[in-house]
C-alpha cells in the first residue's frame, strides 16, 4: 500500500501541516523539520499527488496574463517582471495574445473558467467595466497597465492624465506653444485620459488649443507618418510634437527626418512607455517612463494576495512615472 501524507508526518515526527509546507516549497519550515520530510519521503518512497491535490484545493499555483499584441516591448517588460514577482511565491506565469480580439480573448479566459489558472492579469481588454465586475465576483482578476472606468477590481497603472500632462508641459517649459498631438479614437482610458492631460497643459499656461494640431486614428505605427505629414503640410506648423505612444512618436520622427526637419532643433518630439527602442533610436527619443517591471511584480503580489484571501483588495494604483528628455527635445 503506498505511503500517505500522514504516514510521512509521522516518520518525521512533524504535523501534516509541515510536510505539507516542505512540498509547497515554504519558507516558514526550519531546516530541521525539511531535512527530516525529505528523509521520510525518499525512504516511504511518498508520491504527492499535486495534480489531485490541486484539482480538490482548486488552485494550480499558475496566473494568466492576456496581452493585446506581441510585438509591444512595454508588455514584455511588465510580464517579465510579473514572471519574477510570481516565483517568489512559487506560482508560475502563462501568457497569451488576444490582439484586441473579444472572441480571442474570451477563449483565453476559459483557462480562469475552468480553473485550470488561478487568477487572470488583463493588459488591455475587450470587457466592459460591468462585465469584468460580474467575472470578479466568482474570480481573481487584476488590470495592469490599462484601467477601465467603473471597474471594480485590482488595478496597476500609472496616472495617464497627470503623466501626459507633465510631458507637454516640459515641452512647454523648453519655449514652445505651438504643440501638436498625436493621439487615438480609441475608447481605451489611457488614450482618452492622455488627451485630456495635454489639454489640460495648454489651458493651465493659457495656450489655445488648435483643432489642426489634434490627430486622432489607432496605435497602429503608420499613423504616426500619417499625423506628422499632416502638421508639416500646415502653414503654421507645430514647433513640437506630443505622440501617446513610443511607437507612434518614433514613425513620426522617422518622417521629419525624410522630409529633412531637424529633430531636437527645428522640431521637438515627445513619446509615452520608454520601450527599449526609444533610447536606441537616432537621435534617441524623448518620452513619459511607466515603471513596468515594478508594475507587474506589484500587480502579481496583490492579485496573489487576493487569491489566498476573503478580503480582497480592488483598489486602483497608481504607479509613479517620470518624464526623460533626450535628444529629441534638444537634450
């Protein structure tokens, strides 16, 4: 008959309750008491049955994380870091891509359904904010990166508003007022909320705001070209150019530059996220840092947390960012 769990418990003169810390991996178990388990475990010749184990305790030790799009180093680095926040506590990180799709996604978060992942981290998302509270109430669900108005759930990011406000005002700072944006149609609330700290820039140092330099289509790269051929074509061009996103900023610049603008001089350029090509980029790019790889260790250790809890913390964080200025704002 094969060894149970008690029957090592008792071989090592330790409570259930410690061997089955050791298997867990637990600190809070003296070297004593695991050097003891282990001894009692390889002479029983025990076998824990984790996949039973798990299947009746409901928890696999695994979190999903859904991300919009694989190509975006931003996301990298906020898994990267929940990777390293989650194998402190002995749980491990299955990612996947939705590319923005509701039926890609929605397959995705079957994992969560069947339980075969404990909770879910969304980097982006489909749902609505009362589609994700009613998910929440059966569910461990965390936002990073990307919030939703209403919802009531775990929430990482940094504060869009105030950090896009203080972009275009050091933009302002270095003389300028004749400031363009490059901006989306999306619904998403970092998009809507960076808008609204530009604007909010421009009034509180009593610039006008100019329709002509307000461009609005998707994150898609080739609207950073699209935006910054519109401006040029303006008899009254911008002296400096706000994008929401790295990538649109660093397309803009790319096309200043064909059309022989001198970036840092002629015409400043101001991008959002710090991904890794931004310092990379000739001249190097301006931009608003979010802290992603303390974004997602933080995210991870709370959504953890909520797991293992009847109290759930659903608070909404806002994570500190700092504006960096290189050489495409004359730096």
């Amino acid at each position: 008959m094969s060894a149970t769990i008690k029957d090592v418990a008792k071989a090592a003169g330790v409570s259930v309750a410690t061997v089955s810390r050791v298997l867990n991996g637990s600190a809070n178990v003296s070297e004593a008491a695991s050097e003891a388990v282990n001894r009692a475990i390889k002479d029983l010749h025990y076998s824990p049955n984790f996949l039973g184990r798990n299947l009746r305790k409901r928890e696999t030790n695994v979190i999903l994380v859904i991300q919009p799009a694989s190509v975006h180093s931003l996301y990298a680095e906020i898994i990267a870091g929940m990777q390293e926040g989650a194998l402190n506590y002995g749980y491990d990180i299955i990612s996947a891509t939705s590319y923005g799709l509701e039926e890609i996604e929605k397959r995705q978060m079957k994992m969560l359904f069947n339980r075969t992942v404990d909770g879910a981290v969304l980097l982006g998302t489909q749902y609505d904010a009362k589609t994700i509270n009613k998910l929440a109430e059966n569910y461990d669900i965390a936002l990073c990166c990307e919030g939703i108005e209403g919802a009531n759930v775990l929430t990482v990011t940094v504060n869009d508003e105030q950090a896009s406000y203080d972009a275009t005002t050091a933009l302002i700072e270095k003389g300028h007022n004749k400031i363009a944006l490059i901006s989306t149609n999306s619904l998403a609330m970092s998009s809507i909320y960076r808008k609204k700290g530009y604007l909010k820039a421009l009034k509180d140092h009593g610039i006008p705001v100019r329709n002509e330099y307000i461009y609005e289509g998707t994150y898609d790269s080739e609207n950073g070209e699209i935006a910054m051929k519109k401006f040029m074509s303006l008899e009254n061009k911008p002296t400096a150019v706000f994008a929401i996103s790295d990538l649109l900023a660093a397309v803009a610049m790319k096309t200043a530059v064909s059309m022989g603008i001198q970036i840092g001089s002629e015409l400043s350029v101001m991008g959002f996220d710090n991904i890794a090509l931004s310092e990379m980029l000739i001249p190097s790019l301006s931009t608003v840092a979010q802290p992603c790889k303390k974004m997602g260790i933080f995210t991870i250790e709370k959504l953890i947390s909520n797991i293992s809890s009847s109290a759930k913390d659903n608070k909404h964080y806002n994570m500190r960012h700092n504006v960096i200025l290189r050489q495409s704002t004359g730096d």
